[in-house]
C-alpha cells in the first residue's frame, strides 16, 4: 500500500519547521517552533544545539501526532538546514561540547586573516573549494571551538568529538547515533572539501589543525540516511534526503538543467544558477557550490551562487524607519501609481555592495530628487533597486557560466509582488516563473527522500507538479531598457566613487 506523505524538516536560522507533503507535492500541515538566539559579545551569534535539537523533534512529533500518523503513514524525511553554522559533541554521551557557532558570526575572522591572507593560499582554497576564504564557513568555526572549549582538542584527536552542519546533528540525533554523515551541499559550504575530487582535502585539514576523525561521511543528497531511532518521535522512517537550504530551495524550484537558475527574494536575495557538470570557477568573486542532484544522477552537479545584502530589509527601512508604508504588500500598489520613478534610483549599500561591484565601504544613498518627488517615486526606486541588483548579478553569472539564464524561478516573501516581479522579468529579458507553493527549500528537502524511495517516479513529475506557475514575460522596449540600466550604472557609480 501506498504511503501518503513524506516529511519536510526545515531547520532554518530562528526556527524549526516539520511539513507533511502529499503525493501532489501540496503542503497539507505545517508545524514552526522559534528558538533563542543567542549574542555573547558584539559581532558573535550562537544557538544551543540542544534549541534546535528540542524544537526540530519537537516540531516532528507535533505534525504526526496531530494526524494520527505512523510509520505505516510516512514514506520517507528529507532535511534541510541553514548552512555552515557548526555543532561539535561528544561521540559517548551525545552532548554538544559547547553552542553552536552560526554562519552570521564573525568571531573568527582573525584566523582567516591569519591563515588565508597570503594570497597564494587564498587562491589555493578557492581553486579547492570553490569558496572566498571568509569566516561565514565552518573550517575556522571548527577551529576556534577547538582551541577554546577547554579539553575539545584533547578529545578531538582522542576521536570523540563528532563535527557536524546542523543536519549532521540532526540526522545523528535522528538515528540516535547511528549515522554521523552530512550531504555533498553542505560539505562544500565548509571550506574543507574539495568539490572536484569529491573528498575531505588533507591540506585543509591541515591548515586548519582539523583531526579527520571529527568528520561525518559525505553523501549524495538523495541517498540513505538511516531510519528514525530517538524515542522522541516516530521511529523507523528511512531519512532519504538532505541539502543546505539554498541548495534545496533550487532543487524545489525544479532547476534540473544548465542555466535554470532560482532567486529567494528574502531579507537579501540568493541567486543560485545551475551549471550542470562543470565547475565554473568566477571572476567576479562569486561561489562555486556543490548542486543538489537526483538519484542516480552520474558525478557531481555545480551550481553558482551570489547574494544581494539588501532585499526585504529595504523594504522594511521604508516601513520602520522612514515611515513612507504601513506595510510591505502595498508597495506594489504604490509603485504602480506612477508611471515611473522620476528619475530617482535607490542604491541600497547600507553594509556595502556585493558581488558583482564588491565594496564594502560603499553607503546607501537616493539620487534623482527634485520638488516634484514624492513617497511613490520613492518606494518605486525602492523595489526597482532589488531588480537591478539582482540583474547585475545575473549578468556576471551569465559571463562566469558561459550560459544564458533560460528562466528564472522565484521564491520568497518579496516574489509575491507583480509589480517587482514583471519589472525584474523585463530587465533580464528572461522569463521568471513563481511557484503557486512558494515552500520551495521544504519541497526541496522533500522530492529528494521522495525521488529515492520512489515516492515519485522521476524528476519529470515534480515538474509537472507545478503546472499552476505564475509566469511573467518580459515586454520592455528596448530603448527604455538601455536608459533605465545606464542610469541605474551611474547611480551605482557615484554611490562607489564617494
């Protein structure tokens, strides 16, 4: 008989989620535990491995007892997690040595200035891993824990310490201790695999003064995991699936090809494009990542991956500190009650300007003014500015790649504007496809344990599952195009200059 659902965990930054899925790819409940964030000194963000531990069982166990499922009911668990941030315990007792470091902490940047500015080295990591040496990734993470936790070290090179990304501590909780692995996407975020020969690299390891015996096994995101063993949820579904967020989130968005790409209009915006088997390596200092593949799939698939620092958060600084909204969703309804901006252009530097322009010490700044300005000129250069940000960024793929975008497949809170959504669509010349379930990292999470169980036949029938897109097609005239760009370079030109 035909099991009715497979379960999405999605273990994000400040909470926990569990999601039951059908057959059709619909998201039938949903359960969301927060957990606290902790911020020790200026510029340090931890979590208790044990939050995230009680809120993500916790989650879990609400879903399938509020249903009434078992394992009978249950098919399969997919896990998906924020990436990078890093969980040492103890291989005995289970016990973490200490709180997790989160991607966003920046205590460890001292150790990669130390060991990573020699530009030869620098160079060498990238050429390894794909990654600009930054404290974002776990290696110094692993570090620091190591050389601070009193007797870590010790016991590291004792091998008792197990390290792990968030869904190697879940998947060991999980099977309560019986699989300490992690998946080849979130390997690739650690600064420590090599994401052409596929493996753990020994000089890496050694630069970093990591023990191998601290590593989980890599595997394919689509592969076995275990089975359920914690006697806090449901015992003995098979754990099939698992990706960094970012990763699933392309995976869900069904970018299976060369050239798809996906971008999350979140707090900053991901744009991830998939570059099939090669690993292109950038010249405009974007990543070079490890793709989610199905099983079955032969060799390692790559994708490319750039950031915009300032998304939803503008939009937020219009509402909370400028006052000009009452809340995000009228904005579209705002930008369309003029025909245009006036000719004023918003660049969000407010940390500075990433790839493709990559100055940090750049600040946000409003061109164009004159007396006939007014609140909707604003809020329209506003979201206006998110497209061209994302634009430039799509353009330095696209040139990185060697491939045309053939679509873009967007997610996220701000991809719910048509507005922005046909404005970012005319400045690629590229169609954008929004999902009708815009859970797309969830769905990720959960076609991966679903397609290797079988749960669905193949990848071609995920695509069909998302027959009800809202497309958009560009239809901007190409002079209002090239004049819209030039000013946008200059209003990005001065901003840099100052």
């Amino acid at each position: 008989m035909r099991k009715a659902y497979v379960v999405a965990l999605d273990q994000g930054t400040t909470s926990s989620r569990a999601m039951l899925v059908d057959a059709d790819g619909r998201v039938v409940d949903a359960v969301q535990n927060p957990f606290p964030q902790h911020y020790p000194r200026p510029g340090w963000v931890e979590h208790d491995p044990l939050d995230i531990l009680s809120s993500q069982l916790g989650a879990l166990a609400e879903l399938t007892v509020s249903h009434g499922l078992g394992p009978a009911d249950l098919d399969s668990i997919g896990i998906t997690n924020q990436r990078e941030t890093t969980v040492l315990w103890n291989r005995e007792t289970g016990r973490p040595v200490g709180n997790a470091i989160v991607w966003q902490c920046r205590r460890t940047a001292p150790i990669i200035e130390e060991l990573c500015g020699d530009p030869d080295v620098a160079r060498r990591i990238a050429d390894t891993t794909g990654l600009v040496p930054d404290a974002y990734f776990s290696a110094s993470k692993i570090k620091w824990l190591l050389d601070n936790v009193p007797g870590a070290r010790a016991d590291a090179e004792a091998g008792k310490l197990a390290f792990g990304t968030v869904d190697s501590w879940l998947v060991w909780s999980l099977t309560d201790g019986q699989v300490h692995a992690t998946d080849v996407t979130n390997a690739s975020r650690t600064m420590l695999y090599d994401i052409h020969g596929m493996r753990w690299d020994p000089w890496l390891l050694d630069l970093f003064g990591i023990p191998a015996s601290l590593l989980p096994d890599v595997r394919p995101s689509s592969a076995d995991y275990g089975v359920t063993a914690n006697p806090g949820v449901v015992r003995g579904v098979p754990i099939r699936g698992v990706a960094g967020d970012q990763q699933a989130a392309l995976f869900g968005q069904c970018c299976f090809e060369a050239g798809q790409a996906k971008n999350t209009y979140g707090t900053g915006c991901f744009l991830l494009m998939h570059t099939g088997r090669e690993a292109c390596r950038s010249t405009n200092r974007l990543i070079t990542t490890l793709a989610a593949s199905a099983p079955g799939t032969l060799g390692p698939e790559y994708a490319l991956e750039g950031s915009v620092f300032m998304a939803g958060a503008l939009l937020q600084w219009l509402r909370d500190e400028l006052g000009l909204i009452d809340n995000v969703a009228e904005t579209c309804a705002i930008a369309r009650s003029v025909p245009d901006t006036g000719g004023v252009y918003v660049v969000p530097a407010f940390t500075g300007l990433g790839a493709p322009y990559w100055d940090a010490e750049a600040r946000g700044a409003i061109y164009g003014l004159t007396r006939g300005t007014n609140r909707a000129h604003i809020v329209r250069a506003a979201l206006e500015s998110l497209a061209y940000q994302v634009h430039d960024l799509a353009v330095a793929m696209e040139a990185d790649a060697g491939l045309p975008l053939k679509v873009l497949k967007v997610d996220g809170g701000a991809s719910a504007n048509d507005f922005l959504m046909q404005f970012q669509s005319d400045l690629l010349r590229t169609p954008l496809h929004r999902p009708q379930n815009t859970e797309t990292t969830a769905l990720g999470a959960a076609y991966l344990a679903g397609l290797g169980t079988g749960f669905w036949k193949d990848t071609a029938r995920l695509c069909d599952l998302r027959s009800s897109d809202t497309v958009y097609v560009p239809g901007m005239e190409d002079a209002r195009h090239a004049k819209l760009l030039k000013g946008w370079a200059e209003a990005v030109k001065r901003t840099m200059a100052r």
